[in-house]
C-alpha cells in the first residue's frame, strides 16, 4: 500500500466576513477534494505541541512522526540540513530571513518579513556582497532561498540559545523595539545586525532589503532512520529547506522538482511527476506546498483561495488520475495561518485521509468544520503517520 501526505501549508483559516461567513478553503472550487470527502475519513490533528511555537518546523517534524519535545532544536538547524551543512554540537545555527523595517531601531516596525518577495537570484548576489562587506569573524551568512538565508555562529556561547526574538512573520505592522532589545542581549549580534542594517540601508541590489532578521536558533538537528523507525521507504517534494532539512535528516530521498518556488507559480505538474515516480520504487511520498501559507501572511484572501484551487486542479487531481491502485491519501495543513492575523496559530488542524480500497462514510466537503464535526482527534501530531498506517493496513 502506497502512502501520500499532501500538505498545504498554512491551508486553515476562520471565517471570514468578505466570504459571507466561509474560510477560504470553504469558498475555494474544490471539486476533487469535494469527490473524495463522502468517501474519507476526516477529523483534526494537534500538530503543534503546548509551549511549542506554531511554526512549519514543528509542525511538519512531528507529521513526519518525530516528537518535538525530542528532536526539535530550532528552526534554523533543520534548514542547514536541507543544505549539507556539517555544524559541530556547540555550533548555533539560526534562520536569517531579508527583511523590510521601517526602520533598525527602536522606532522602527516591521513592513515586509520576505522584504518584498525577493528572488533567489537577487538574494544570492546580495548575500554575497554583504558577507564581502562585513567580513565578520563570528557570524557566517549562508544562502538559503528567496529571503529565507542562514546564520551560522560557529562555538557559541550557550546563552545565545535562551535568545527569543520573534519571527518577523510574527510582527507584521508591530513595532520591534522589545525584539532589538533582544539582540542586545548579545553585543557581539546586536552589533553585526546594526552593520548589516546601515549597508543595507543603501545597498544596490535590492533596495526592499533593508535588515536582516535572525530568530529560531539552534544546535545541529538529529533524527532516527524514517525507515528504520517506520518500515517505510520514502521521499520528501519540497521547494522550502525546511522541509528538505527534515527530510534529509530523517535518511529520505529529497526530490529537487525544477521550477518550485515555495509560491503560487510553483512547478505543479514537476511536483506530481516526480511524486509519481518516487512512489514506483518507494512506499511514501511527502509533498508539501507553500502557496497557502504564503497568501496567509501577506493577508490576501483572493491569493490564498486561488492557491487552494490550483492544488485541487494541478496536484490532487492529476496524483488521482495517474496513481495506481491501492493507495492512502491523507489531505491536510501543518498549521493554521489565518488570513485576519497573517500569522500561524496552534489550533489543531482539519485532515482527510482516503484510501482507494475501502469507502469510508464521510462528509459533503473536506473544510474546517466538517473536520471538527467528525469528531476525531489526534491530540498529538507525530501520532498522525502512524495512524495513517494503522488505515492503510486495515
């Protein structure tokens, strides 16, 4: 039996007055998922443990089903994974996204957490010219994707881990006084950020990135064998590092699909193609999509709509035509991301899990609420694979 995990990042939302009272998921033309519901098991899963944040990172370690209490150390050490990048144990690796302040001080607020949506290629060339400008001793940059970059500060002082700056997509609009007063805990961080700010400030690159946001710190990620733990063979389909991270760590084949951008315009059909492919050889595909969650922290409701409607057309329905049977399919976001506070949220999350071989008595429609009108709930998310396997061999 073939699983798949399709996962729409950010894809939970609450009603919504310009949808008459819908979510967008409600509102979005799902006709393939609404083709499935009457014959799937639906309910919501906790996928964000108390006193964790209500980050992918988390979210998407324990849908692969490792326990973050166990295996979290932060964000930015998954997505040095994702980039082979070998940190010694006393080695702090924190995610460093481009942003967009008002500006860096105490009067300052954030405007844009991707500092306007920049492109790989910019950032490329901009990373470069700032490591050539700083030049500093103990803080590396690293390229990652789009505005999403690493820090690496190699034999860190312990205390730079008990550091909490907020995520930038966490303050939108907020001003980020208490967060520099953070950084200043550390001179030596607060005085690269300042630096990095006042070359930036004039930068020819890209003008939008005007700062650099380190947060989600960490010491160097380790996970047990997926298939060792599971007896599952498997891959990962990502365009973000974050999910490449997990699965690299985890000893899954990561698939790199051409043309995936982590945005609306990603490269669907690559994503299915390669998705097919890899379950020919393999039991479990892991296929994650952006674009909802993206259209969540920018606030557009029209954009997180229509990125629902292009998984239901470019991703579900072609996975449901070509696959073969017998396969289990299981629907479902990591996390909330709604569109009033464009940012996540930890409420447990609606799920669909169908199987070519067996109907299920199901709902009308796959939506939040039909999810929690199941009434079934998986009140911890790293339960979720192996619960989904419990339905594949029954």
């Amino acid at each position: 039996m073939k699983i798949i995990f399709l996962i729409e990042d950010g894809l939970g939302d609450w009603p919504l007055e310009e949808l008459n009272g819908k979510t967008p998921l409600e509102a979005a033309r799902t006709p393939n998922l609404d083709r499935l519901a009457p014959y799937s098991l639906l309910g919501t899963c906790q996928t964000i443990p108390k006193g964790f944040p209500s980050g992918s990172d988390v979210a998407n370690m324990a849908l692969l089903g490792y326990a973050p209490e166990k295996y979290h150390t932060g964000r930015g050490p998954i997505e040095a994974a994702a980039k082979g990048i070998l940190a010694q144990a006393n080695d702090v690796i924190w995610r460093c996204n481009l942003v967009s302040v008002s500006e860096f001080g105490p009067k300052g607020k954030m405007l844009d957490y991707a500092a306007g949506h920049i492109s790989s290629e910019q950032a490329l060339k901009l990373i470069n010219w700032l490591n050539q400008q700083l030049q500093d001793k103990e803080f590396k940059l690293t390229f990652g994707l789009q505005y999403r970059h690493l820090l690496i500060q190699p034999n860190a002082p312990h205390k730079i881990l008990g550091l909490t700056p907020n995520p930038p997509h966490d303050i939108l609009n907020q001003s980020i006084a208490k967060d520099l007063q953070i950084y200043q805990k550390y001179p030596p961080l607060f005085q690269f950020l300042t630096k990095a700010a006042q070359l930036l400030a004039n930068n020819p690159i890209w003008p939008k990135a005007n700062a650099l946001w380190p947060w989600g710190q960490g010491t160097p990620l380790q996970l047990e064998n997926f298939t060792q733990k599971t007896g599952l063979k498997g891959a990962v389909i990502s365009a973000v590092d974050l999910i490449k991270g997990l699965g690299k760590a985890a000893g899954l084949e990561v698939i790199e699909v051409p043309g995936a951008t982590g945005l609306t315009n990603t490269n669907y059909k690559g994503k299915v193609s390669a998705a097919l492919k890899a379950l020919k050889s393999k039991d479990f595909v892991f296929l994650h999509l952006e674009g909802p969650d993206e259209a969540g922290h920018c606030g557009d409701v029209k954009a997180k709509i229509k990125a629902i409607e292009f998984f239901d057309k470019l991703i579900l329905a072609p996975i449901l035509s070509q696959l073969k049977e017998p396969f289990t399919l299981a629907i479902l976001c990591d996390h909330f991301t709604p569109i009033r506070l464009r940012t996540h949220v930890a409420e447990p999350v609606p799920f669909l899990i169908y199987r070519s071989n067996y109907k299920y008595k199901g709902f009308p429609q796959f939506c939040e609420k039909t999810a929690q009108n199941a009434n079934l709930f998986i009140p911890r998310g790293d339960e979720f694979l192996n619960f989904v396997q419990e339905q594949a061999g029954a």
